[in-house]
C-alpha cells in the first residue's frame, strides 16, 4: 500500500505539471471469463433519459490534450452537441466546460469509466488518454499504469458494451530495426521507449480483441501532429510546434533535434478528418485495423526556411537532447499509408507551406508578421 500510495502522489505531481490529461488510481482485479470482464447480475445504475437519435454516443477520454478539444468540438458539428462527452481528470477551461458535455473520467477507475459508459449509453469510444515518449521515458512506472492499464479497463468496457472504440497509435510504435524510408503498416515493429511498446501493446490486443470477441477496434499510427491552439506536451515531435510560438514572442529558436532529422508530420484537421473518416467507414471496406496515415515528412531545417519566409529575421540554433533524438532516430521518416488511401479514401489538405500559412494565420498577429507579410 505504501507503494501505492506514493505512486498515486508521484502520479498527481506529474500529471499537474506535463498536462498529458492522464490519471491514477487503484486497480480493480481482472475477473475474465466468457465475456473480458464478468458483470454481477445483481448490478444496477442511475439510468438517464436522452432523445432518441441516430447519431453515436461518444465518450472522448484524454479529452484535454492536443487532440480532444478539437475532435469534440468536430463531432458536435456532425453529430449534435449533446451526444459528444468530453472526458478528463483536469479541471477544464472555460471555454471547453461551456462548449459541451464535459465529465470527470480517470481510465484506471474501471468501476467509474463503465457507469459513465453505460449512464451515458455510449456507442463511440475515442481514447486518448497516455503519456507520450518523452513524459513516459521520465516516469516509466506512471506510463506503463496509464497507456497499458488503463488501455485494458477500456478495451474490457468496449468489448463488454459493444462500443466502436478508438485509440489512436503513433510513429513511436515503430523502432531502429523497422524499415523507415518508407515505412509499411506491416512490419517489424521493436520500439524502445515506453510509449511506442504500449502502442504496439495496443495495437494487438486491440485487434486481439477484435477476433476474440468482436470488438469494432479502430486504430491509425499518427504521425507528428501540429496544432496552433495547443502546447506541446511532451511529444518528440513538439518541436515543430514549438518553434511558431518562439518565432512570433523572441525571433529565437533552440531546437532539441539535428537539423537533418526527417519525421512524418500531420497538421491537426488533416489528423481529426482522417479519425472521422476511418470511424465512419464500413466495416467490410477495412482491410486491417490499424492504418499508417501521412501527409508531409520534412527536417528541422527545412521547417525553418518555411518558417523565416513569415520571419526572416529567425535566428535557429541546435542544442541536440540525445534521449530525444535518439528516440527520434528510431522513428520513420515517411509513412507509407497506400492502405488507408486505397481502403476508405484518406487524402491529406495540407503540405508544409500550407501548414505554415496556416499556423502563422493563426498566430501571427505580431508586428513581425504584419512587416514580413
């Protein structure tokens, strides 16, 4: 118990501070049977009355990180405000509390997350919740409870409730010994950090479970993914949003990778499009269940060339962090995502000028911006 407890406050102090909208708590036991998890016939919930619909019913865990607030606030376009729940142990802005459902969720509560699952009649399941490689490599302990624990407790509640569930995969689910100039959706796959193990982890009990006990499991191995109303989270990656922020306050950049550093990157409408559209594909049309998908690959140096377009005075430096950049050395440089596009249709919007533009369009409001533009 001790231990317990001073993971729980470890836990707590981390959480605060990385923002990653992950949770701990005690562990329920494992009782599998026929079903993944055996339900007391006795068991009974608060029931709750919504309006018939034939929209899905979806839960977002993780919902205050880089993607969540931005996938809600998409679903509640298509499917109505109401039937879109966003879902964290965080206290959520504003902004975010106002614009729609929101509920406290922690993943390694199993008892919590299948009341609100079954209070809330739950059809869609999009899990977000993790911590990523750079946060995970700092608190081994604490990412192996959320992104493996936790993925569990979801996948037993999916499989239980008949949920179409999504949890997303990564770049980092690939290692030094995959091919990476491209890489394919199947391949050898030896991660060697927390985060890429987990999602390999994911990746095949999801479609474990898939075969198993008939779970719509849904998954696609996101590249890079860049935003302009989010900060990085911990992310290998997170350079490539960092440096707007840095462009547009000081001229100033200090990159943590080599200039050389080729990775797959995404812009993040092009990410929720293809979540959407892979969620909302016909079973028979998917050949696997889990996609690569990708859209721009380039280097630090050339995303600054892009950048001093809009700022030409940048002054761009290397101070290379080698955990982060081993761990990027161990990562594809262009995804290879034929399947996705033959299956259901992918197709990005945005190359990396356009991402640029799009970015600066966001931030640029700076007098540095107005005199370049």
């Amino acid at each position: 118990m001790p231990v317990i407890r001073n993971l729980g406050r470890a836990a707590s102090q981390l959480l605060q501070s990385s923002g990653c909208g992950c949770g701990v708590s005690l562990v329920p036991v494992r009782a599998i049977g026929v079903s993944p998890r055996q339900v007391a016939s006795d068991a009974s919930f608060h029931s709750v009355t919504f309006s018939e619909s034939d929209h899905p019913r979806v839960l977002i865990t993780g919902g205050l990180g880089q993607l969540g607030v931005g996938l809600a606030k998409l679903l509640r376009k298509r499917f109505g405000k109401n039937n879109v729940i966003l879902s964290d142990i965080r206290k959520p802005p504003d902004n975010v509390f106002y614009s729609g459902p929101f509920i406290f969720a922690d993943i390694l509560d199993y008892k919590n997350l299948r009341e609100i699952v079954v209070n809330n009649r739950i059809t869609w399941l999009f899990h977000y919740s993790a911590l990523l490689s750079a946060v995970g490599e700092a608190n081994v302990p604490l990412a192996r409870a959320v992104n493996i624990t936790g993925l569990h407790n979801v996948l037993d509640i999916a499989a239980e409730h008949n949920l179409r569930l999504f949890v997303p995969s990564t770049i980092g689910a690939f290692g030094p010994t995959s091919p990476r100039d491209p890489t394919p959706d199947l391949c050898i796959q030896r991660p060697r950090t927390i985060y890429g193990v987990s999602k390999v982890h994911a990746e095949l009990m999801g479609e474990y479970y898939h075969y198993r006990y008939g779970l719509d499991f849904r998954c696609l191995r996101y590249p890079g993914i860049i935003s302009a109303d989010s900060q990085p989270g911990g992310g290998t990656t997170d350079y490539a949003v960092q440096i707007f922020h840095d462009a547009i306050k000081t001229g100033k950049f200090k990159c943590y990778l080599r200039p050389d550093t080729r990775l797959p990157m995404m812009y993040l409408d092009d990410c929720l499009k293809a979540t959407l559209e892979v969620m909302e594909a016909p079973a028979e049309a998917l050949t696997m269940r889990t996609y690569n998908i990708s859209a721009m690959s380039f280097t630090p140096e050339e995303l600054a060339q892009e950048v001093q377009k809009y700022v030409p005075e940048l002054q761009m430096t290397y101070n290379v962090d080698q955990v982060r950049q081993a761990i990027a050395d161990s990562w594809p440089m262009n995804f290879d995502d034929s399947n996705a596009r033959r299956d259901w249709g992918w197709k990005h919007d945005y190359d990396l000028p356009e991402l640029v533009t799009t970015m600066f369009s966001y931030l640029g409001s700076d007098s540095r911006i107005a005199q370049a533009n």
